[in-house]
C-alpha cells in the first residue's frame, strides 16, 4: 500500500517540479548544506528553493517541505553531536597521555558515562545517509521522508538501543559530576574541548541529553507534518507517518518510568554520598544492593530547646529509602558551595523498628520573620500554620521519639501515605526473605499465672511457671526436649506436648547435656539449681519421657559435681578442646573475686576402669581438669571457645585455658596496651565503660567480634581493636546472643536481631515479648544445631499467659530445577 502511495505521491512531485523554474543553483546550495557550508541563515528551505516555488505550490505544501528539510537539518545537526562527543571526549579519554581517568578504570567510566553511544551512532549515520541521497534525488520538492524513518523505527534493536541510553541516562550524569568533583585531570581537560569551535559553548551535559529528547522532538515534528499533508491525494505520510507516531508515542512514555528510576537512583547516591556519621560508628545501611532506592523525602522542621531556654525551630530533611528512615541536617561545605553536607541529626530508623503516630494531631503555629528584610519588617513578624507528625523507634520509644511538622495538610497525609505502604512492604519483603524461621516448639504446656487475677485458692491445677532453662538432647537415635521451669524440670520426646515432670527441682538456673565427643560417651544431664551442681543420667531422662523408667530410678542416678561449701553463680556445660566440661564459679562472703572450677567428665569405659582399681572408695564421674582460678567478681557469663574460656565481665573479656587455670595466661580483650591514643579509641573507651561484655565470635581467620549488651567492635585474635576503633551500635539492648553461619542472633526482652557478623548489617528483625535465649550450643555452622527461645504468648480465659517455646530454624535458598533435570526421574518407572 505504501509502495503505491510513493508512485502516486512522485507523479505529484514531478507536476511541482514542472512548474518550478531551473534547480540548479538550488541543486549546489543543498550539496553544500549537506556538507555544513552554507551559512547558517541560508540552511532554511525557502533559502534554499527559487523565486516563485512558494506561490506554486501553496502555503500548506510549503509548510509540509519546511518540516520535512527541518527533519533533514536536524539529524544532520544531531548526527554531528554524536560524532563530536565520540571524537572529542569519548577517543580524547581513551588515548590521553598521561591518563585522564586511571587506566583501570577507564573502560568503566567510559562504559558508565557514554553508554551505547556509539550504538545509537551507528543508527543515525545510517538513517541520515539515506535521507540526504532522498534529498538530493527530489528537491526541493520532497514527496515523503516517512518510508525512511519508518524502516528504521520498525527496528526493535533500534528502540532498544534507546531504551537502555534513555533509562541510563540520570545515572551517567551521575558519574560525570562526581567524577568532575574529585578528579583535577578531567575538569581540566573538560575545559579545553570547551575551547573546540564545534562544541559552541555547550558542556558535555547537554551533548549527553542529546539522545534523550532526539525522539520526543522527531515525533513533534512528524506531528505537524502530518497535518500539514494534503488529504485529499494518496499521499504515502498518510499511511507512514501515523505509523511511525504509533511507534514512537508508546515507545516514549514507557521510557519515562526508567528515567524517573534512574533519577531516583542518582538521588539517592547523592543522598548517600553526602551523609556524615558520628565519628567511630559502623552503620551498614545496605547501600550497594541494587534495589535500594530514596522513596521520598522533603524538608520538615523540629522544635528544639535554645540555650535561652525557649523553643526555637530547626529546619532538618527527612528521607525514607527502602530500608531505612534518615533525619539530617543539611550544610554547604564552604561558602557558595554546591557541595552539601548532610548530617545526621539521630541514628537511622531501619523500618523493622519505625512507628507511626499523630497524623491527626491538631496543627501548630511557628513565627517567621518577614521576608523583605526592610527595617521596620525585620521587626515584625507572622504566623504560619504547620502540621505536625509523629516517628520513633519501637525499642526507644521515648529517647528516640521525633515529632516533625510539614507546611500543610497534604503533605502530612503524603508522609502518612509513603510511610505506611513503605512500611507494609518491608515487612512483606522480610517475610518472604527470611534467613530464620521461628517454629512454635511447644505453646499451651507451659503457662504463666497473673497473679492479678488468679486467687491462690482456685482449684485449677497449678500452672508451671515461667521457662527459665532448656535442652535438647539425643537419645538412641531420637530427639528430645527438658525443659526447667519453677514447678521442675520436665521431659518430652520433640514435636510433641506430652511433657512429663521428671525432677522436683525450684527454678532451676540452668540445665545441660553432656552426650559425647567422637566415640568418648558420657550421658550426663547437668542441673544447677540454688547452691549446687548435679549429674543424672541422661538415658534414665530418655527413657522417662517414654514411659520405660520411673522418676525413682532418675533420682537414684543423681551425682553432686560441685556446690555446697559456697554459693555457685555461673553454670556451663562445654566441650572444650575435645574434651566434655562442666564449668561453674563460686563466690564466697566478702570475696573481690570468683573461684572457677572446671570439672572434666569421665566415659562410661574409664568409669569402669576406675570402679576395677578401685582408686577411691567413692566412684566419681568428673575429675577436675586443674587447680582452681580467681576470676572477677563482676563477671555475668562463661562463654566456651574452641580451646578456650571468655569470662564477660563489666567491660572486658579474659581469656582462660581451663586445663590450667591457675598458672596459665590470661588475655585481656580488648588490649589497648600499646595503642595510640586518638579520639576515636577515646570515643570506644567510652562505649566499652558503659556497656556489660557478652562474649566474641570469630568473623574470620584473623578477626572477631566482641559483642556487648549495647555495642559490637572488632579486635585482632591478639585482641587489639581493628577498623579504626569503629562500632556498631544495637538498635535494641541485648542480653544474649547466638552465632549461626555468617550471622548473629541478637536476643533482647521484645526483639531479636540478626546481624551479618563480617559487616553488622541488619539482614532480619523478628518480634516478640518477655524473649529469652534458652539454648544456642556452641558458635558452629551448621544450619541444624539449634537456637531455642521462649517468649511471652496468648493469654487464656483464665488470665495466665502462655510461655511459648520456640526454635530458630535457619533456612536455605531455595534453586527451582529446571524441567530438563526433572524429566529423566519423572519417567523412569516408565521405561521411557
């Protein structure tokens, strides 16, 4: 259809041709627009045609050949561009001597930059060959250029080629300012090609948008050449240019989404580039991953109290990305500097822990100074209505609490809007990306009285109390659960409820196994409870939870391990350097210091051995390993280590060989001995004081972390501290923790954090109440070790509440097969 138009459209052109006087002249002045020159008022159609062609062919025509010799111009125009900024800046990089970008960074910044320039190069170069050889066969009556364009805007690589450089753009300028910024070499040579006659005074900025609006502009143009065509004739633009336009229109409208993600990005580098930290503080907001984005941000205002102790207004900027919230305060560098400063004004919010509150609030006033800056006004001012909000932090929500005020309703109601949704899909995104799954173990056995509402008399049957120690153990080849509590100690085989009490003990402390290591059995079940440590046998605990025992026989089998003679404090269960331990520690009246015994635990065979030669009257099943040692009076826990004791006092961790307490070395973590005081060693110092020692993980083969109640940093194995003496800070204070693979669990009394142990980045958040660690095992990689918890559940119609006990399950990524390896299984029992 469109090749008929053409022959009819060319009749048509050849009877304008006719009545057109001699084209010669006319002919030379196109070859030499072609070649760029001719002056640059004569590169104007009519310029360009004889005296007379106007009249001949009527002002409608005449309008139609000035767009179709636009088209022409500016492709000629834009294809120059292109070959300018190839040639000039992208080859001039390339080949400089020295270097203007470093040599290893070169293709990147190249590529980062200029894109698929040359692609789209390439495209124009060929498209405007075919429309001057258009031109100089018909002018100056041109019957169509549609054909033409659109043979090249059928061409998905061409639109391709545009979608990436267009999507990119925001990006690429990104990188050029930023690297304008730093980089002395490049402003100075940015400066010389300005020097080039050809660049005519523009910068590199607007030669690079020059792809971004070359198709919005063409498809204007095409617009009023269509309505300038004549209806009346088969004319080939009535069929190509609509065409062409319902290409191009979609074409452009689907590229805007991109671009506006593309500046989103490069909005969010800026905000992330311009961020200033307190000094010393480790914060990973996750920054490099490809889906963070700055969702929406604006200025809002905060009142403070001056030091002439009335209130005063603080202008800050609040910025919601993905993952977190921001509160800065913004500041240029230097005078009549675009540089800009942000600073924190509080630690970021991670959404897991962000809470909303007063949107409906009624609205405030502030008193602003008039804005002519006249005498007299200077002394007047007026009120203005704000509207305030409300943010904090779920763990401080009085000491991290932000009541903020925007300039009108709308907006309040678009932080409201933007919050939650972004809220809502951090949660949902958490959720169906967890790293820990939390398993109900058990959720109705254990219960809780509220003594408010329960009377000592109630003849229901005594609830069992708060959880205050767990185990799991195996036995035979099956799994099994204790559990302590303030009524005991009870038993169940795991998955199942039908926990059965096993011993009278008033909350026990703490209770643990000692099974075996490699073929080195033991069996014992440890429990330490008020002033002493005791043994069982932790086939007797099996086998009661199965009904082949009696509680009797348990009892018979108890054996004192320590206790008595003073009180004991601190209780672990630990293989240590492949030997089975238990560690406990003792304090005495008056005492500055604990005593440490570690006593090691014999094998059913050397038990035996001994039972033969009859060593002592008395049999015992645990030896102790050395002398006692003296530890700190102030120390909270006994963290086991490969070869090793962390005793956690206050504020430092002393490294013990339990095998010789008495006469080994002790280390001291962190040592700050012989390093050179600064104000960011005075700033963890600081920290350190304020904060109770927990224990260390191992980050690699030659770092660990220390982990305290309310901050992490990381020491060399020799425990000097690494990373400029930074830290990080917990969004909650913690009581226990856990490590599992390349992360730590982080247990606090309502929220349980799990952190990446190499960065400190927050990678889950789960949520609870009155959570407590009950069992983690040693620090291991095995995804099936486990973590046990317990937490607060549901309250009954009773009014107690139930204790719920609940397992961490780490969980694995899941790889979908493709159907090609799934294929062979599915029709093997087929013989096919």
């Amino acid at each position: 259809m469109i090749r008929e138009s053409l022959s009819s459209g060319t009749a048509q052109s050849r009877n304008y041709r006719q009545v057109l006087p001699s084209l010669s002249s006319s002919d030379d002045m196109i070859i030499r627009f072609q070649e760029g020159k001719l002056r640059i008022e004569d590169q104007e159609w009519h310029r360009l045609v004889p005296e007379g062609a106007q009249d001949a062919l009527g002002k409608k025509e005449v309008r139609r050949q000035s767009i179709i010799f636009e088209i022409i111009k500016g492709e000629r125009d834009y294809v120059n561009d292109l070959e300018l900024v190839q040639q000039l800046y992208i080859d001039g990089i390339r080949r400089a001597n020295p270097h203007i970008i470093p040599e290893r960074r070169l293709p990147g910044f190249i590529t980062d930059v200029f894109g698929n320039f040359h692609e789209i190069l390439n495209f124009h170069q060929h498209l405007l060959r075919q429309l001057f050889a258009r031109q100089r066969e018909q002018h100056p009556v041109l019957q169509t250029v549609g054909d033409i364009i659109l043979d090249q805007t059928l061409k998905s690589e061409f639109r391709s080629a545009y979608e990436t450089y267009i999507k990119r753009y925001p990006m690429a300028e990104s990188y050029h300012r930023n690297e304008l910024k730093c980089n002395r070499a490049y402003e100075r040579f940015l400066q010389t090609t300005s020097n080039d006659a050809r660049v005519r005074k523009r910068d590199l900025i607007t030669l690079l948008t020059r792809p971004v609006t070359k198709l919005p502009r063409l498809n204007l143009l095409l617009e009023e050449a269509l309505k300038s065509t004549e209806q009346g004739f088969e004319h080939p633009d009535l069929e190509a240019l609509p065409l062409i336009l319902g290409i191009l229109n979609p074409f452009i409208k689907s590229t805007q989404p991109g671009i506006e993600a593309a500046e989103g990005k490069v909005k969010f580098w800026s905000l992330c580039e311009s961020l200033v930290y307190q000094k010393g503080e480790i914060i990973d907001m996750d920054f490099y991953d490809e889906s963070r984005t700055l969702v929406y941000s604006s200025s809002v205002a905060r009142r403070v109290k001056s030091e002439a102790s009335f209130h005063e207004w603080e202008d800050l900027t609040l910025s919601l990305l993905d993952n977190y919230v921001l509160i800065t305060r913004e500041e240029n560098s230097k005078p009549n500097n675009s540089v800009i400063k942000r600073h924190l004004v509080s630690r970021p919010i991670p959404l897991s822990f962000l809470r909303l509150a007063g949107f409906a609030d009624p609205t405030d006033s502030r008193r602003e100074r008039s804005e002519d800056r006249r005498l007299l006004d200077s002394l007047w001012s007026h009120s203005v209505p704000i509207y305030p909000f409300t943010i904090y932090h779920a763990s401080s929500r009085i000491s991290r609490r932000y009541t903020l005020y925007v300039e009108s309703e709308t907006q309040r109601q678009k932080w409201q809007s933007v919050l939650s949704e972004c809220i809502a899909v951090h949660r949902v995104r958490e959720d169906s990306n967890k790293w820990f799954e939390a398993e109900n173990i058990s959720s109705r056995f254990f219960r809780v009285p509220d003594s408010f509402l329960v009377s000592p008399a109630t003849s229901d049957p005594p609830k069992s109390g708060r959880i205050t120690s767990a185990v799991p153990f195996c036995f035979d080849g099956r799994k099994f659960l204790a559990v302590g509590c303030p009524t005991g100690i009870y038993v169940s085989v795991a998955g199942h409820e039908a926990f059965k009490k096993a011993l009278d003990y008033s909350n026990p402390k703490y209770i643990g196994v000692l099974q075996a290591i490699g073929d080195k059995v033991f069996n014992k079940f440890i429990v330490h409870s008020d002033q002493a440590v005791t043994s069982y046998s932790l086939e007797l605990l099996a086998r009661l939870a199965l009904d082949q025992t009696n509680r009797d026989a348990l009892s018979a089998s108890t054996e004192k391990v320590g206790g008595d003679e003073s009180n004991i404090v601190i209780c672990k269960c630990a293989q240590v350097n492949g030997r089975a331990l238990v560690i406990y520690a003792t304090k005495r009246r008056l005492s500055t210091t604990l005593t440490l015994h570690v006593m090691e635990a014999e094998t059913h065979d050397q038990i035996e051995i001994n039972a033969r030669r009859k060593i002592s009257s008395r049999i015992s099943s645990f030896k102790p390993c050395s002398e006692p040692g003296f530890i700190p009076r102030d120390t909270s826990d006994i963290v086991p280590l490969a070869r090793t004791l962390a005793v956690c006092s206050q504020d430092k961790i002393v490294v013990v060989d339990p095998i010789n307490l008495s006469q080994s070395a002790v280390a001291v973590v962190p040592d700050l001995r012989n390093t050179m005081s600064s104000v960011l060693l005075s700033t963890l110092q600081d920290r350190i004081r304020h904060a109770k020692a927990l224990g260390l993980v191992r980050v690699d083969a030659h770092e660990l972390l220390m982990i305290y109640d309310s901050i992490g940093y990381y020491v060399t194995k020799q425990g000097v501290p690494t990373r400029s003496f930074g830290y990080i800070r917990w969004e909650t204070p913690v009581s226990a923790f856990a490590q599992r693979g390349n992360n730590i669990v982080l247990v606090s009394s309502r929220f349980i954090e799990i952190r990446d142990i190499a960065t400190g980045k927050i990678v889950q958040v789960l949520e609870g109440a009155d959570v407590r660690l009950m069992y983690s095992g040693p620090p291991t990689h095995n995804k099936d070790d486990r973590i046990l918890l317990a937490m607060r559940g549901t309250k009954g119609q009773d009014g107690s509440f139930a204790d719920r006990l609940v397992e961490l399950i780490e969980t694995v990524e899941y790889v979908p097969q493709t159907p090609a390896m799934a294929e062979p299984v599915m029709w093997t029992e087929w013989d096919l």
